[in-house]
C-alpha cells in the first residue's frame, strides 16, 4: 500500500472519523435501520470506522481475521450488505478528496490507481467475509428450522403428536414423512396424531402428502388420526373431492387426543368418577 496514504490517514484520522460518520448518518435513515437504536447504529459505526482506521496496512490474511467477528454481529444485527459496501466507498472517497484538493490534475490521476490498488482488496476481503459469515447464519437457520418443522412429540405412552404450522412443500414432507418414522420407532408410538390446525392451506398436494405419511405409519404398525380439521379446510377437501375415507380426522387436538386414549384401551377421567 502506498505510504502516502498510511501517512496521510494516521495524521488525520480524527478529521476522516468526523466526516465519515456524518455521512454514514444518511446511509442510516434507510428503512432497514429504522428499528435500530441510535446508541448501537453509533457504536457499530465507529467500530466500523475504527476497524479500517486501524487496519489500512494489514495483509489480507491479517485483515480477514479482524473482519469476521465485525462481519458476524453486523449479519446477526440483520444489517444489508450496502451498509459495508457504501461505508468502506464513503471512507475512500473522504481520504482521496483529502489528499487531492488543490491538487493538479496529474496528481489526482497517479493517487487514483493507488487508492485503487488499496480499496479493491479491501472491498473484496470485507464482501467475502461478510457473505460468508452470512451464508453460514442462513445455512444454520436452516438446520434449525428443518430440526422444528417436523417435531414428533410423545404425550402419553404410545401417543405421539406431529404439530404442523405454516405450508407444506415437497421438501418440508419429505422431513415430515422422516420424521415420523424415525419417532414411531423411537418413542414406540401405536398412534399418532398428525396436527393441522397451523396449516393455512390444504390443496391437493397438501392432502397427498398427508396420505402418504399416514399409509407410512400404518406400514410400521401404527395407527394415524388427523386433527385440526377446519370448517373451511373440510370444505376444500370435499370441493377438491380428496378421499381421506382410510384415515380417521377430528376438528380438535382434544377430541384426537380422546380417540387415541380410547383406542389403547385408556380414557380420561375426573377424579370424582373414580370415588
């Protein structure tokens, strides 16, 4: 990196800091910070700001280490990527216009291609870490919502319970399907209860699916109810002329979970009929 302007910034930091940060302020009135305080957009700022301060003559390799723990809370912060990109532009332009007033037109051509040989690196570092450290929060939402899509939950002894919520696509039934299996073994489960009552559409797919898991867990040796039935779900089904004559449905998780009493030989009851 040029000299000049690892000499020009440590003698004016204060002056690059000060302008900076007011014109980070305009960046910051976008919709996607609204909902952030003032106190941490400020102090993430100066992090920022102190980060390429501190580290304008650092090998990449030294520059990526510091990166990424940045990079990590501005992505759990939810921040846009224009913010890294247009901080680190912003920060360039103030030290060339700096280091360039008054100057001959000569001078500003030969300090472009060093700001240029020194930004681009940087800029690649800081947009390499920052879709890496967000590729990995998105890829490990994904397991964890993959892990909460499809829980088999045991409420009694050989009952189990699949709550369902929000839309079922190919891949969320694959998990389902997965699922149940693997907990019908595991929890020794002779019913099951497949929930619905969070499903906000049942279409032909939906109802596929469905079907598919509850022949699953009949070919392992249990049986399955379906709960959570809606008026206007039933409607859809009956105009969609989908056939659930093999699987045994109830409009509530209570009235399921009674049915699946009754049919392992149990029942609830209050404590006076039993005196």
């Amino acid at each position: 990196m040029n000299q000049e302007i690892i000499i020009y910034i440590e003698e004016n930091r204060e002056t690059i800091f000060n302008r900076w940060i007011e014109g980070m302020d305009e960046i910051g009135e976008q919709k996607e910070f609204k909902a952030i305080s003032d106190k941490v957009y400020l102090s993430t700022s100066r992090e920022y700001i102190n980060l390429l301060l501190n580290n304008i003559s650092r090998n990449s390799d030294d520059l990526s280490n510091v990166l990424t723990d940045f990079a990590e809370k501005i992505v759990r912060f939810g921040w846009p990527l224009v913010y890294v990109t247009e901080g680190l532009t912003l920060f360039g332009k103030i030290v060339y216009e700096g280091m360039t007033e008054g100057a001959g037109d000569s001078r500003k051509v030969s300090l472009m291609y060093d700001f240029d040989q020194w930004l681009r690196p940087v800029g690649n570092e800081i947009l390499q870490t920052y879709t890496g450290s967000w590729e990995h929060t998105v890829s490990m939402q994904k397991i964890a919502l993959q892990e909460l899509a499809a829980p088999l939950i045991p409420v009694f002894d050989r009952i189990s319970v699949m709550p369902l919520v929000g839309t079922i696509d190919t891949e969320r039934a694959r998990q389902i399907m997965e699922n149940l299996l693997q907990g019908v073994v595991k929890h020794r489960a002779e019913v099951v209860l497949i929930d619905i009552t969070g499903v906000p559409v049942v279409d032909t797919m939906v109802a596929h699916h469905i079907i598919q898991a509850a022949e699953a867990v009949r070919l392992v040796g249990a049986k399955c109810l379906l709960v959570g039935i809606r008026p206007e779900i039933a409607q859809t089904i009956v105009n969609l002329g989908i056939n659930l004559d093999q699987i045994i449905t109830k409009n509530s998780l209570k009235k399921g979970i009674e049915t699946a009493l009754e049919m392992t030989s149990r029942q609830i009851v209050t404590v006076g009929d039993q005196m």
